[in-house]
C-alpha cells in the first residue's frame, strides 16, 4: 500500500492530468445528449466486435468436434438410405426378407494419414481397428459417398487402407446407362481420373455417364457413386475410356466404413463352388 501511494505521489503530475481528464469526459458524455448517444453507440459497436471475433475464435475451434458430428449424422442417414433402397427393390421382387434390409453397415472414421503422390500403390490411414469391429476387405467410401477403397489390414485402434489410387487394384463396376459391366483400374499419376476397361464395342458409352458400384464383390451396395465418364476414345479395336473420380482423394477427412453382415455366408457358399463341394 505504502508503495503504491509512492508511486502515485511520485507520477502526481501525470494521475492528476488523467484523472481531470477522465472527470471531463464523463461531465461531457453526461451532460449532452448528442455526446452520451455517440459514446453508448461505439461502446456498443466496439463491444460487439469483439464479440464476434471471440465467437469466431470459438467457432474455429469447434470445427474438428462439429465435422465428426456432421459425419457420424451422416453416417446414420446413409445406413437409412441403403436400408429404404434394398426395400424397394426386395418389395418390386416381392421378397420381403428383414435380414437384407439390415445388411449393410456403416462406420465413422477419421483420416489421420493420406497418400496420393506413390506412382504404383498409395494408402492411407484411419483410427479405426479391429478393436471396432473392423476387418480386412470392409469397403471405404469418402463423405460424399465414393468409393475410396477397402481396407489392407488392421491393429487394434488403426487401418490402413488401400486406395483406389493403386495399380494393384482392380475394381469391378457398371455403367449405369446401359448397365454395363466394366473394371475401374487407376494408371496413375493423376489423382482424380481413372481407367475403364473391358467394355465391349458393341456397347454405346457417352461421355457424362455415372460409374456405379456392381455389387459383384461384397465391399459395397450396388450403385454406389465411383465417377463420370470423362472422355471415350475408339481406337478402331477398344474404348479407351477415362473416368473423373467421385472422391477427392486430396482433400479426406472422415470417411465410411461399409460392412456387409451376410459377407461370411456368401464367400462361404461361393468357397464351397470353389472346392467343387457343390454338385448339380
């Protein structure tokens, strides 16, 4: 206390001025009603500024936390979808079985780790693992709903999971218009264009046509978005056809995990075809 009565005695000079024009300012603003209406407006404006850089603070913050959010609601309503279109195609064939109308399922995962720029094989890395049920083979797709790969292998907390940016990788899908059968395989370098082959001659192909899921493997729903045509080139014996990908593979943060829960009784019929266990 004594110090602080110290410095004041010792800046005496300096209080006094401040403290005068302290008691000037209030006696102006007080006193005149164009003063105290000019001084509560820009007190209020100033105020509300910093409000809004404050809330904006805040909003940044929460990005990370509302993104999950938006995926998990995603996440949710995508499962609902699959579920309403299986019923109506199992309701036209009048074959109402409760088991496919739940067979597919879907998890939230984040992207931790991403490649894009390997020339032959790119992954990347999600924290979701065996510990949530996930398995080698489950089908990715990205927020918008391509497809964005299957999953290599798994720890307990993590996968890794293969790309449709992979030389390695062959994909079956269809041509919507036309339903036509096809194999998607990534040439690289380019990101967001694919390869499709084997398409018959016979076929009409035009650019601007949807690239869909075939639903002959067990990773995902039939007509899942995988691109659009892009450009068609007749050689004289082949199409030589490209395809812009549906999944920015540059820019993933979460994506959905697709389990098909009848995936074990199938491959187990098609094991026993396979073995020749299955007679006519």
């Amino acid at each position: 206390m004594i110090r602080l009565l110290q410095f004041f005695y010792q800046y005496r000079d300096v209080s006094l001025f401040f403290l005068l024009q302290f008691i000037c300012f209030w006696l102006i603003v007080s006193l005149n009603v164009y003063q105290t209406s000019s001084y509560f407006n820009s007190s209020h404006y100033v105020a509300g500024k910093i409000n809004q850089a404050q809330s904006n603070v805040v909003d940044y913050f929460r990005l990370s936390s509302i993104n999950q959010q938006l995926a998990e609601e995603n996440q949710k309503l995508r499962q609902l979808l699959t579920i309403q279109q299986q019923k109506q195609v199992l309701m036209q064939e009048a074959k109402l079985d409760s088991s496919h109308l739940s067979q597919y399922k879907y998890t939230t995962a984040k992207v931790i780790n991403n490649s894009i720029n390997k020339f032959s094989s790119n992954y990347f890395t999600i924290d979701k693992g065996s510990n949530h049920g996930i398995k080698p083979g489950t089908g990715v797709l990205s927020v918008g709903g391509g497809v964005a790969g299957r999953v290599k292998s798994c720890t307990g907390n993590f996968s890794l999971v293969s790309s449709l940016l992979n030389e390695n990788s062959r994909f079956p899908i269809k041509i919507k218009r036309g339903n036509i059968d096809g194999i998607l395989e990534w040439e690289g370098p380019d990101p967001t264009e694919a390869s499709i082959l084997y398409i018959g001659k016979h076929h009409k192909v035009y650019v601007g046509d949807t690239v869909i899921t075939s639903g002959y493997n067990t990773m995902f729903p039939e007509g899942m978005i995988v691109g659009k045509i892009k450009n068609v080139v007749d050689d004289g014996k082949k199409y030589l056809i490209q395809a812009r990908l549906a999944t920015d593979f540059t820019a993933m943060s979460y994506v959905y995990l697709v389990e098909d829960q009848l995936k074990g009784e199938r491959d187990s019929l098609e094991n026993k075809a396979n073995k020749g266990k299955i007679t006519d």
